[in-house]
C-alpha cells in the first residue's frame, strides 16, 4: 500500500492542482447538505474489499460529497462562529500532514513543537499574564477549557487532601459556552449558573457567594468567564471577576474561545482588561486567528499545576521524560496523548504574514459588524436587538415569526446564496428569537450585508 507508482503520482498532482484551485478560488461555491438517502443513491459503495480506485474516489469527493458541504470561509457564512484560515495556514496544513510528525513529546516532534510554541508566545503576549505563564494548542475550545478545569479541580484537591473525594462545583454564566455543562459533565462536577440578560458582572457573583451554602462554598474550585460569547460578543466583567478570585483563592477561568483573536485587535483591547487576572485562558485559533480545524488553545498562568494534574505514565512513556529526551511535551499540559502538531499552520502564517496583519484582519471584522449595524437601521424593516459586539450583530425584521427566520435561512441556504441562521436572545425575561452575523472573514463585503439584508425584505 506504501509503494510509490504512476498512479499514486497522478493522483497526488490531482489533490494538489485541486487544493491549489480551493485556495485560489475567490468565489467560492456555497455547498448545501443532502440527506444520507440522496448521498447514498449519487455515491453508492465506496468502501469496498478489491476499492474503487484513487481517480473514481477523488471525483466522488470533488463532484458530489464536498458539494453537499459549507466551506467555512465562505465570505456570506455568517452563521455559528464561522472561520477563515489564510491561504498560507492552508497550504501549511498539507505540510503539517505530509510531516508525519507526533507532537505529544519532544523526543519525538522537537522541531515542530519549537515551532508551535513561538506562535503560543505571541498568543501568551496578547493576554497580559505574567512571566512563566505558556500554553499547548488543543482541537478546539472545548478540550482546552476541558483540559483547563481538570487542572484546577486537581490543583484545589492537592490544596486539601479532605477533597480526594468530594464533588466539585464551578460557577459560570447562563451565557457561557454550552462546552462548558458539556466539560462539567465530562468531569462530573456540578455547575452554579448565575442569570444575566447580557454581562456577567463581578458585583453578581459576589451576591451568588452570598447565597450559597456551607457547603458549597467548599466545593467552589472556579469561576468561569466569557470573553466574548458566541451569540452575541459579550465579554464579561473580566477584572471584577477577576479580583474576587484572586482575593478569595478561587481559579479563575477565561473562555475567550471565539473572543480572544480580538485580543490583538486595539480598537477593544480595554474592554478585556482583567483577563491577565486569569488562571487559565482557552483560546480557539481556528476561529478569529485565521487557522485551519482544528486548532485551539489553553494557556495557564502557572503550567506546572497543569503539568502536575496531568502527565501520564507507563513503562512504554518512561523515555520521553529522560534527561536526554528532555524538552517541552505538549501532552502533559492538555487532554491528548496523541496529538497532530496542529500549532504548525498559525505558525507559518504568523511568520510569513506578520503579526500587523492580523490586527487589520480582524479589525476588519469588528468594522464589518459596525457596518452591518448602521445598515440594519436604515432599512426600514429590520432592527438591532442590541449594539455590535466584537464582531457578532443580532438584530430582527420586524413583523417576523420564529418560522419566518427558519423559512429564510433555508432559503438563502438551498439557493448557494449565503447561511445566515437565527438564535435566541433573553430580554425582559422571555426569549425572541432573531437574526445574528458573526464576522470573521475579511473579505465579506458591503455589499455582501446589502444583499443579505435585501431578502428579508
């Protein structure tokens, strides 16, 4: 199955003539879902025990499956946190594969994770946390913040050896990222959510401790903040959260997952000030940095206590923590033994961009939201729910059903016209449900928003 031929040659200029066509592609094609059944009936038995050949498999793929698909980086995908990784994170990202290379242990993967590391020294420099803070690249947001309360639920039980066996509790809002009851149950810890209709304030989790119990209080081991929610783009009360934490002993915990880009951005640094407070920091580069799924990040103020709750052993592990092996492992800091060098990409491109770039980039962003703010009052017909926030909008047409937003998305959707989708919003106690951009790709257009905004007309 290894041994080079013509046909493996042939077949890897047609992947590489069609990655070059993707990235190239300045208008690329909005692909639209198809049920199993239809799938089934266009591709038929793929998978079968003499194959179907490189050339029929790749022009399954290339005319059907990946039709039936959303690229992410479409510029009129403004639904979810979509994303939009460079040209170069995408070329790179073949490189990274082509490697082979293991990222968990120095030994194996040295080069590669020196490499990572410099792109998380520039994430760590974003944040304001102090000398000696650093971090490891994970899938994605969930397996950071994951990776983040494992470390602080193991750090308060080494405090108190009373704890060995008690269930912890975690504070956090009603607008935090559902990854985090996800991480909670995953755990099995309990969540306290304080309710809020936007911001969660210091002041509100300073009236939550009030009410708790006795008991609970023992089992409070960290508070969760947001830095910029995906609904909306909201970043919590960072420094007043930050403060109590701190003055109390309680990790503090910064999911700035989609946020965090913005922390290279100077239009809003202020409005993060607090998070160098944190104790640990989740980050997804793949959404507002510009890098390709999957590739997140978990940064700690103090990586020993992550090091510590975390390393494995076994008698086959024992020689990637020799003296001659030693180095950075990126498995003893997060979730993951087996571990692609998924740092690689937003490396290459930091390096070959700059980081100036990547500030415009995602001012662009933000601008593109303000845009789209001014727009949406002038139609007549639609509104803002709120003001932007980073680069997030939500906003209704007036006079509209939940089912007419429904109707609309899937119609803008099945017409490869764009995939803007409706969300939820809390107001005065009851929830509406409304229209949301999120703004990640630089190259959306005026005119794009325009356009969007004329068929809800």
């Amino acid at each position: 199955m290894h041994n080079v031929d013509i046909d493996l040659v042939e077949m890897t200029l047609d992947v590489m003539k069609y990655a070059i066509n993707r990235i190239t592609d300045m208008d690329p094609v909005l692909g639209k879902p198809k049920t199993e059944k239809e799938l089934r009936s266009l591709v038929g038995e793929t998978i079968t025990p003499a194959g179907i050949g490189g050339e029929t498999a790749f022009k399954l793929f290339r005319e059907i499956l990946v039709k039936a698909s959303v690229p992410i980086d479409h510029p009129r995908h403004l639904a979810f946190v979509p994303a939009s990784p460079t040209r170069a994170a995408i070329m790179f990202d073949l490189v990274t594969s082509a490697t082979s290379v293991h990222g968990a242990y120095w030994l194996e993967g040295g080069g590669c994770i020196f490499a990572e590391n410099e792109a998380m020294r520039w994430l760590v420099s974003l944040t304001g946390l102090p000398e000696g803070a650093f971090g490891v690249f994970t899938s994605g947001g969930t397996e950071a913040n994951l990776s983040a309360m494992v470390a602080a639920r193991e750090a308060w039980r080494a405090k108190d050896e009373a704890r060995a066996t008690k269930r912890g509790l975690i504070i956090t809002s009603d607008g935090a990222h559902s990854s985090v009851k996800a991480m909670a149950k995953v755990i099995d810890v309990d969540v306290e959510y304080i309710n809020t209709e936007g911001r969660f304030e210091g002041s509100a989790l300073i009236e939550k401790m009030a009410g708790l119990s006795e008991e609970d209080r023992s089992r409070l081991f960290a508070v969760v903040a947001t830095a910029g929610t995906t609904n909306a783009g909201i970043i919590d009360d960072l420094a007043g959260i930050g403060r109590y934490c701190r003055d109390n002993g309680i990790w503090f915990h910064a999911d700035a997952a989609y946020g965090g880009g913005a922390l290279a951005a100077s239009s809003v640094r202020n409005l993060f000030n607090g998070i160098e407070l944190a104790d640990s920091i989740t980050i997804d580069p793949h959404k507002w940095l510009f890098s390709p799924y999957d590739c997140g990040a978990v940064i700690y103020r103090e990586p020993e206590l992550a090091r510590q709750a975390r390393s494995q052993g076994g008698s086959y592990l024992e020689i990637f923590h020799d003296e001659g092996a030693r180095g950075f492992n990126p498995a003893d800091y997060q979730i993951q033994l087996t571990r692609r060098v998924r740092g690689l990409p937003l490396w290459f491109s930091l390096a070959m961009h700059g980081t100036d770039r990547y500030q415009t980039a995602i001012e662009r962003g933000i601008e593109l939201a303000n845009i789209a703010g001014r727009m949406i009052g002038e139609t007549g017909y639609t509104e803002l729910v709120r003001e932007p926030s980073l680069s997030c909008v939500l906003y209704r047409r007036n006079g509209w059903t939940p089912q007419d937003y429904i109707d609309w998305t899937f119609k803008n959707h099945s017409e490869g016209f764009a995939l803007v989708a409706p969300t939820k919003w809390r107001s005065n106690g009851s929830h509406e449900t409304v229209a949301r951009f999120c703004f990640i790709n630089p190259d959306t257009t005026e005119k794009d928003i325009k356009d969007i905004l004329e068929t809800m007309r």
